[in-house]
C-alpha cells in the first residue's frame, strides 16, 4: 500500500477543549458531521477524538475500501513513544472516512502540545506528524492559563454528581491550590454532609494562614482533663486522693470531718490559631460512693493578675447546689453540664483557669471519684 497519501482532520468535541489538525491542510466539515457531532454530545463526555480524512494514492486519486489506519497521538513532534494509539477498520468513499481514536484519556490529551501521528496498512507513519492546537477560547483552559472576568456569579464553577472530587489541586514543590482575595475568602469551602476543605501532606503544611495567621471555625473544640491533675486546696488538708490508671482520681476526706475543697487547674491556649476562644460549656465527670457523698459546690474562675485579692480573677461560674451520684445506682457515674456565659472569653490578656470543687462526704472511708473534666470551646 505504498505511496498513499490523507488528509485529515481531527477535533476533540470535548467539553471544556477543541483541537483542530490538518495534515497538508484543514478538512471543512459538512452539514452531516456538524449533525453527527451533535447527536455524539450527552450529558457525560466520552473520551473520543473524532478524525476526519480524505486518502488518496500518490497520483492524489481518491480511493474506496477498506483500510487499516493507526492514529498515534505523541508529545513530541519527532521520535519518542506514542501516548496513546488506535487501529481500526476504516471505510473509505470516494476517500472520504470518519474515524474515532477512543483510546486516550484526560491524562494522555492534557493540555500540553501534542502530534498526531498517521499510518495506513503496513506503510510506515506519515510524516511530518500534525500538530494539534486548541482553537483560541481553549487558550484559557490550557496549563498557564488565566480565566479573568467581573462577574457576581463564581467565573469557574465545577459540578460532580457523583461520589468524586469536585476539584483537585496538586503541586511536586509548590502549592496545590491557592486562593486570595481582597475582601472575602480566598478559598471557600461548603458541605452538606462531608468535608468542605480538605487538606492533607506528606511533608509541608496542610493548611498555613500567612499574613495575618488567623484561621476561623465555626466548628466547636473540646478539652479533656485527667482527673489525675487534682491537688487539695491546701498542703495540710487531711485529703487523701488516689490516682486511677485510666485518667481519674478518687478522693477521700480523710481524719477532718468536714466539707473539702480539690483544685484542678487548666491551661487553655487563647487566642487559638489567631481566633479568642470562648469557653462554652463544663461538664464534670464522676460518681460517689454512697447518697451521702456529693458535690456542693463547683467554682471555675480564670485568673487575672498574680495575687490573692479578688482583684485578680473573675467569676466564670459559681454552683453551691449538693449533687449526687451513688456508685449502686449510677455503676458507670454521672456528669454535670453548665452552660458558661459570664467571663468566658479567652484573650491574649487572659490568665489559666482554675475549677475548684468542694466535697461532702458521708465518713472517712467513703469516696469521689472525678474521671475527668470537658470543656466546649468555640472560635467564632
């Protein structure tokens, strides 16, 4: 099949991107393949390079049949390895075929400039192979490229129906995606049920606030403390508190029959990540030993200054009503939950926290235990 000779034109119906080739010179498409084009175009694109062609002899005399064509697709315009390539069966009329090259993807076509390669039969591959180039209103998809408008509406917008992502970012060295903005958010993320923004890396920082470091949530934090971290509010107290293995402590009033007070102290870091940290809601875990063992009193106060006057702290939340929790009736302990709005708000100016509790207790033998304390905190 020596001596043979195509002219061809391929386009890409594509959603976002339209390439046009032409071996010696551009094939103008007819009234029916602008119909065939149409009816190809679904609600999903399929990964399809429709090439249209007139074959010739090497007397330029078209011909008819059946022939054996390969379309290679390259990066390289001489040499190298085609990135993707299809034979088929074509029919020929009077030398005019349509073919499709179904064996690229989004990874192969990706914007960079490619070659089309052509091959008939055993002949070897027409040379020089055609280059294949965006029609201009693709320039602003191709890598580089700039999508600039002044618009009220999002100027990209990208849609996944199904269980995907709706947009990927990735960079070797740089960064994956990067958003500014003079006034509003940079990046923007919204979910009804799963993540608005994930970030993840291997090395460098997933998410990293420059300029003025501030990241904001609306999202609640939660701080545990170990119930080991109680002390008696003075050094001679007659309170004995033992330590558990599982992040609590059960406390004893010991000789001195009276009420106790244990002291718990919490070190918040406010302003959290740039944003001040409002403390929501305590809740206190723990259970007594029998009906007569109580909490009292529950006193959380956050320091001000360094002194014993009241001019020093403020009040955050005070409850002098006895609770209960008898170690029969509640085997796997009770909690206390308060709602804090007094004092609560955590700045670069505010002091640690300190929760004190005052104990009843029905004898020396009898016990407290507190499992541990949780804080709510909000950041915006």
């Amino acid at each position: 099949m020596k001596g043979q000779r195509v002219l061809v034109g391929a386009a890409v119906l594509g959603l976002l991107l339209v390439l046009a080739v032409g071996l010696t010179q551009a094939q103008e498409p007819g009234p029916e393949n602008d119909t065939l084009a149409e009816s190809e175009v679904e609600a999903e694109m399929n990964d399809i390079v429709p090439i249209q062609g007139r074959l010739t002899d090497a007397s330029s005399h078209p011909l008819t049949g059946t022939y054996s064509i390969t379309f290679s697709i390259y990066d390289q315009e001489e040499g190298g390895t085609a990135l993707c390539t299809d034979t088929d069966g074509v029919q020929v009329a009077n030398g005019l075929f349509s073919a499709e090259l179904d064996f690229c993807t989004g990874e192969d076509i990706d914007g960079r400039q490619l070659w089309l390669g052509v091959k008939v039969g055993s002949d070897p591959e027409m040379e020089p192979r055609q280059g294949i180039y965006a029609v201009p209103y693709a320039w602003s998809l191709r890598p580089g490229a700039a999508i600039k408008g002044e618009l009220d509406d999002p100027i990209l917008y990208v849609y996944n129906t199904g269980s995907g992502t709706g947009l990927w970012g990735t960079s070797v060295t740089g960064t994956g995606v990067h958003g500014s903005s003079g006034d509003d958010a940079g990046v923007y993320g919204y979910s009804l049920l799963g993540v608005g923004v994930h970030a993840d890396s291997l090395s460098g920082a997933a998410i990293a606030a420059d300029g003025t470091g501030i990241i904001t949530s609306t999202a609640s934090s939660y701080l545990w403390i170990s119930g080991n971290g109680l002390r008696p509010y003075r050094q001679n107290d007659s309170t004995i508190i033992d330590m558990d293995t599982i992040g609590g402590a059960k406390i004893y009033r010991g000789a001195s029959a009276v009420n106790k007070n244990v002291m718990l102290p919490i070190a918040i870091p406010g302003p959290l990540y740039g944003q001040d940290v409002t403390v929501s809601h305590l809740t206190i875990y723990w259970v007594g030993d029998t009906t007569f063992d109580a909490i009292s009193a529950v006193l959380l106060r956050r320091q001000t200054g360094v002194c014993s006057s009241s001019s020093c702290y403020v009040n955050i939340l005070y409850d002098s009503t006895d609770h209960g929790c008898e170690d029969v009736v509640y085997p796997t302990g009770c909690s206390l939950n308060y709602d804090l709005t007094s004092n609560n708000e955590l700045t670069a100016g505010s002091g640690i926290l300190y929760l004190t509790l005052e104990l009843a207790f029905e004898s020396d033998l009898s016990w407290i235990e507190i499992g541990g304390v949780r804080l709510t905190l909000e950041h915006d």
